[in-house]
C-alpha cells in the first residue's frame, strides 16, 4: 500500500507543470517583447533602405549569407512584401564575399542598386553598382565597379576601402557618399566625392567630410583611448529644404551604437567646412531598442517622413540579433529634424 501511495505521489509532481500558467512560446513574443517590438517591427534584419517607385515601395537590405542582392516589393511601408533576386555573387573573385548594405535607388529611367562587397578579406571591401536595362526594377541589372573611393585625380591607382555608399543629388549634380579608410588601417570616416552622369563612376578625388571623434559618444566605446567610427551616411531633408546628413556612429555590434547628424550648411558639399556637425547623438537606444543604426528615409502616403532602421532586440554583443524597425521624424518649425520616441 505504501509503494502504490509513493508511485501515486511521483504521478502527481510530473504532472504539475500542467497546472502552472504557460510562459510565452518561442513564436508568441512575452509582454515586454510585446512592447519592445511594437508598433513599429517590420521584419529580422539589417542595413534597411526603401524608396517608393509609382506607388509602390522597393526595399533591399543586408541578406544573410551575403552573397546575393534582392528588393522586395510592397503596397506599404510598414511590410517588405514579396522578397526577389536580382543579382547572385560569383563562387569566387573580389564581389564574392560579404555583399553589404545595399541600396536601391531611381535616376534617369533605371534603377542603381549600390552595395559593398569583397573577396571574403575585409580589406578588399569596394564599391560595386548595378545597374537595371529598364525602368522595371526586376529586369536584368549589369555590374559595374569597383567604384573609385581613392585620393588619386587619375581615378584608377590605389583605391580604397568603402563601404555603405550612397547617392545625393544636390543643385544638378550628383555625388557619392560613403564610409571609407583613410588608409590601409581599420578606422572608418565619411567622404563624399562627385560622380558621373553614369552614376557608376566618380568624377573626382575623395574629400574627408569630418571627424570620426569629435565627441566621446562617436567613439567604439565611448570613451578616449578607443577609435572613433563613422559608417551608414543617409540624406534627410527638411521640408524647408535645410539638408541633413545622418550616420551611425560607436559599434554596431554593441548597445551603444546610435546615429548622429550634420548639416549641409554652405554652397559646395565637396567642402568640409560646408558640413556642420551637431554636438548630441540625434537617435540613441531607449528602454526597448538598443544599438539604433544605418536606416533610410521615406515619405509615406499620409505625408510623414519615416525612418527606417535596424537595432539590437538585446543588450548582447554581436551581430546576430538585429531587426529593422521604423518611427516618425518631426521637423521643428525652422526645419530641425528629430526622432518621435
């Protein structure tokens, strides 16, 4: 009798867990998650970029593996839609390996997709284009590059790293922005240089547009001793027409990574002086999100300007974890850009 009461009591403790209240699956996000990842979640991912193309909105971000460029297509901001490659990397040669960033953009009837990528060393990273045959942004695309981002006024000899490169058109013309080495060492700052009517080439030698570490909070690790960092330059401007040049600064592998922002705020962009640097971080984690960077902005239907980017879903280190987001951005009266928190 006393065996069968003992089995009877071991039946019972396994069975408790039936009792307790389950927690949240892998698939239903706890109520933290909940508010972390709402309203505005989009999808895994990083690097974002979105255009709106007759009433439709293209998107392209960093894949994973790297190793192929596709744009999605949608009806709406808020959901990529339906995913399609345009361009696969070859096994082997120097646009093999860790295709990065890439961004989809529309001038003159064809659509450039620019993207960054190597022969899987790091220090080989360059700047490639593709370029569409139509106005379709699903016809075939031909590969040009790499992209000339060096010192030289010959355009050719001794290139040099770059990566997230991106078109501003300003007053007729147009220019490649990116972040770049000054030289064959590991510290990343932005350059602009003129490019082309073909859009696929630079006109012109590089110009540092600043600093990487005016201030302790672009450092990789907020404080003196580290190396600052300077990557994901994006246009942003104001309805008034005042120009802002976004870019994400720190870490992005770390919590801490965040966006600041410069104006435009002299006639020749190819002038440093023409760029003036804001003293406070312009986007930065909150209670939710952590290390904000590299986005894009669109304007939606309802008028807004959203911004679009990937952050961190955890205080760890690491790449592993990002996802892309969006939120408002207001302008004061005067034009001043900021984040709707």
């Amino acid at each position: 009798m006393e065996r069968k009461y003992l089995i009877f009591l071991a039946s019972l403790t396994l069975c408790l867990p039936l009792f307790v209240r389950p927690t949240a699956s892998a698939d239903e996000p706890t109520q933290s998650e909940t508010k972390r990842l709402e309203p505005n979640y989009i999808r895994p991912g990083a690097d974002p970029w979105v255009i709106e193309f007759n009433g439709k909105y293209y998107w392209s971000q960093s894949n994973n593996p790297a190793q192929s460029i596709c744009v999605w297509e949608s009806e709406t901001p808020d959901n990529p839609g339906e995913r399609h490659t345009i361009w696969r990397a070859p096994r082997r040669g120097p646009y093999s390996r860790e295709l990065w960033a890439p961004e989809i953009h529309h001038y003159n009837g064809k659509f450039y997709v620019l993207f960054a990528a190597d022969d899987g060393q790091n220090k080989n990273h360059r700047t490639y284009v593709l370029v569409s045959e139509s106005d379709d942004p699903f016809s075939k695309y031909e590969l040009h590059g790499p992209v000339y981002t060096g010192d030289s006024e010959d355009g050719q000899s001794d290139n040099h790293w770059a990566i997230d490169s991106t078109i501003f058109p300003y007053k007729d013309k147009f220019y490649l922005i990116w972040s770049g080495w000054e030289d064959d060492q590991d510290v990343q700052y932005l350059y602009i240089a003129p490019l082309k009517e073909n859009l696929t080439e630079t006109a012109g030698p590089r110009v540092k547009i600043c600093h990487n570490a005016d201030y302790l909070w672009e450092r990789v690790e907020e404080r003196l001793g580290t190396r600052g960092l300077a990557e994901g330059p994006e246009i942003l401007e104001a309805p008034n027409g005042r120009i802002f040049l976004t870019y994400s600064c720190g870490a992005s592998w770390l919590p801490t990574y965040k966006i600041g922002i410069l104006e435009l705020v002299g006639d020749d962009p190819m002038k440093s002086e023409s760029w003036k640097k804001f003293d406070k971080p312009w986007f930065q984690s909150d209670e939710f999100q952590f290390g904000v960077g590299h986005g894009s902005f669109i304007r939606d239907k309802d008028g807004q300007t959203r911004y679009v980017y990937h952050a961190k879903t955890d205080r760890n280190g690491g790449w592993g974890d990002r996802a892309v987001f969006w939120r408002y951005v207001d302008f004061d009266e005067d034009g001043t850009p900021s984040i709707r928190y």
